[in-house]
C-alpha cells in the first residue's frame, strides 16, 4: 500500500515530467530537435559549473495575509542556476557540458532523466546517496516578483568538490568559456578558475544571490565577466574593498523604485569602478525591468563577429545569420564610434540595453536566460554587445513562460527582438 510519503514523491515526479508542448508554426527549438555537432571553439563544449535545484513555486492569486494560508497554486520545476543556463544554451542550440551533483532520490531522477532526454551529457553530474538533491522554495507576490525565498543548497557546497571537478579538466581545458556560480563553496570555485587560467579559457562568475556573490573574493583574478544584479554588484564590491577604512558602497534606496538610468548609473557607478580595477574584463549588471548595463575598461565592439564555430547546429546557423544581416544593415555603428573617439581616458565605457515590454507570466529563469543567450552566443562567435541583445531577447520569452526555461525558442522572434533591443543601446556617461 502506497504511503502518504510515496504518495507526495509521486506527486513531485509527476509535476517535474517534460511538458506537452504543441510547436509553433515558427522554427522552434526543443528538446526532440537536438542535433549532434560539436559547439565551440574547434569543436569544444562550453562548461557550466554548479547547482541542479528542484524549485517549488508558490504563488498566491489574493493579497497575502501574513499568519495565515493563502489561497494559491505551487509548482514543482527543474531549477538551479548552472542548471537553467545550459538548458537554455541547449534550446538555443549549444552542446554545453555541465559539473554538478544531486542525490540518489527521485528529485535526482528526474533532474537526470530530463537531462538525458535533452541530448546532453550526464557524466559530469555526481550522484550521492548521502545527500538530497538541492530544493529552493519560492515565494511569489501576484505580480510574479519574487517576495522571499528558502535555499537548501549546501549539497552543492559539500559533494561538488575540487577534485570531481578536477576529474573533468580536460572538459574545462578545451571549453570556450567556463561559468561557475556562487552555489560553488570558496575550494570548488578556486579549483575550476585554477584549471580554467591554466588553459586560458575565460571564466563568466554569476553570482547567484546577494549572500552568494561575496565568493568572487577569492577568483577575482580569474573572472572576465560577472553578470549580477543591482545589490549583488555592490556586495561584490563592498567584500573587494581591502581598506578597512573606506566607507562602503551604498546601492539604491529603494530597488525596483522608478529612477533614470542616468541617476541609476551614478549611485551604481563607484562599484562598477570598482570591479573593473580589480580585473574583470565585463560587467554586466542586470537591472531587470530597466534592462543591462554593460561595463567595461575596453570600448566593446559593436560591429566585428567571428564565426569561431565551424560546426554549427541548424538553429544556430539560422540564428547566426539573421543577427549578422540585422548588424550589417544596422546604423548604430556612427554614433557608437563617436562615442569611443571622444571618450576620456580612464573613464569606463557604459552602455544601456533597454529590456522589451513583455506580457509577464513569471520571472524566474529570466536572468538566467539572459546569461545563457550570452553565453550562447559568444560561443557562436557573436560579440558581446549582440551576445547581451540575444540574452535580453532570450529573456524575454522567459517571463513570458511559466517554466523556467521555455520549452522552445522561435529563431526570427529572438533575432527581431535582439536586433530592436541593440538598435536602442546608447552610451551613458561615467565621469
């Protein structure tokens, strides 16, 4: 006879089980559309290091009373943010290679199963019958916003250690980019940077929360782009700062409250500086319904893209191209050159990408999207200011999902959003 434990694992499994999902009539990217060519640099596989969550969603449908149950719907997702980066650079047609672990329970199951019925490799993904498969539990306001939530991820801390990782050296060594998340204890993520600078292959930190984003401390070195949002990017920065005399960084008075970019970019700006001196090549700071901001010591190019990958998958060959047609016949290219000839010396290059108006159904995986359109594109070759218009639009059709990951991606919708996304970019000033 079936327990009432049983009965509630059951339950989970069938929640998690892949959606039924009617294609549109537009070139859509699924899982049952996966190819076999080999992504990358001279047939390398991305690599994306850390948590695989089972993510329980909560979401009330009248005003919270607090003390008391709402009336609501909660789901069961696949999540975690390593996690939800491959999946979508999956859908979008990479063939990335993921380090992580779950337990030998039937969240774990499902996470691999689901994994294996993408086309992607599971061997990176330890299992452990001593731990349970990491589970976050999200609370919603009717907005769709996130209100609070409760992290059980310190599986990933204990069983993702440096020398699983090590195991898969090779794998890092030939990637044409690596990510790691701040679910990553300080060791594992030393580790993989460590292999990572060994072979020159460029490391992209996300930062995962507030209380996460502190571990850049100890790969700050290593790190060519961060992708975090507006508080993380000034708790990265106050745990940078080695003078125990300086003031700390002050964020925003209010997030989400309705402010310029200009004004935005001003109180934001310090921290920015900040970890630019310290290394890192990129920042891009995810400022969510006002869009990205991309940072950087360099003045990125706009206009140059090289096709690195020789073997492309069909969707990436299609999405390729459209994007390179949409660049050639683009005529941003005057006013972001003057842009760059009258900058000052010293002065970081600030650029806004405006977010697209969407009709939101959830905002999870939204910024996780974004990172894996990015990190999608440079992959293929694109640059990163086309790279960040490709996440934007990938991000897009996330919030417009009620997955994490949308079970698909239509290729001209990604490229016409992308292409309207980089034709609206301009430079912010920075001094």
């Amino acid at each position: 006879m079936e327990t009432a434990i049983q009965r509630r694992l059951r339950c989970i499994s069938e929640h998690l089980k892949p959606p039924n999902t009617l294609l549109n009539p537009l070139r859509i990217r699924c899982s049952s559309d996966v190819e076999n060519p080999v992504d990358g640099v001279h047939g390398a596989c991305p690599v994306v290091i850390g948590g695989m969550v089972l993510d329980i969603h909560a979401k009330p449908s009248v005003s919270v009373n607090p003390g008391t149950t709402t009336p609501g719907q909660i789901r069961y997702v696949r999540g975690g943010v390593a996690r939800n980066v491959a999946e979508c650079m999956s859908k979008l047609g990479s063939r990335p290679f993921i380090i992580s672990v779950v337990g030998n329970d039937m969240a774990g199951d499902s996470m691999l199963e689901h994994w294996k019925s993408l086309g992607l490799s599971i061997e990176g993904i330890r299992r452990c019958s001593d731990i349970v498969t990491p589970i976050v539990s999200n609370i919603f306001d009717l907005g769709g916003e996130l209100s609070a939530a409760v992290a059980d991820v310190e599986a990933v801390e204990k069983s993702l250690t440096p020398d699983w990782i090590w195991k898969f050296k090779h794998k890092i060594s030939s990637a044409p980019v690596l990510m790691v998340d701040g679910n990553l204890g300080p060791l594992a993520l030393e580790a993989a940077c460590q292999v990572a600078a060994d072979s020159r292959t460029p490391v992209w930190f996300e930062p995962v929360s507030v209380a996460k984003s502190v571990r850049i401390g100890s790969i700050i070195k290593h790190v060519a782009y961060t992708s975090p949002n507006e508080d993380e990017l000034i708790a990265m920065a106050n745990a940078l700062c080695s003078d125990p005399g300086s003031s700390p960084i002050q964020g925003m008075s209010k997030k989400g409250s309705h402010k310029s970019i200009d004004s935005m970019v001003c109180m934001l700006k310090p921290a920015i500086a900040w970890l630019l001196e310290r290394g890192v090549d990129m920042v891009i700071v995810t400022l969510g319904s006002n869009g990205v901001l991309l940072c950087s010591r360099e003045a990125p190019d706009f206009s140059r893209v090289t096709a690195h990958n020789a073997r492309f998958s069909s969707f990436e060959r299609e999405l390729y191209d459209l994007v390179i047609s949409n660049l050639v016949s683009n005529r941003q290219f005057g006013n972001i050159k003057s842009v760059k000839s009258n900058h000052r010396s010293g002065v970081p290059y600030l650029f806004h990408f405006p977010a697209l108006p969407a009709s939101v159904v959830s905002l999870t995986g939204a910024g996780d999207c974004l990172v894996g359109g990015c990190l999608s594109s440079l992959c293929m070759g694109l640059n990163i200011t086309s790279s960040i218009a490709i996440g934007i639009a990938v991000a897009k059709a996330a919030v417009e999902s009620q997955y994490n990951i949308p079970p698909g991606f239509s290729i001209c919708t990604v490229a016409d959003d992308a292409n309207r996304v980089f034709c609206a970019v301009k430079a912010v000033e920075a001094g």
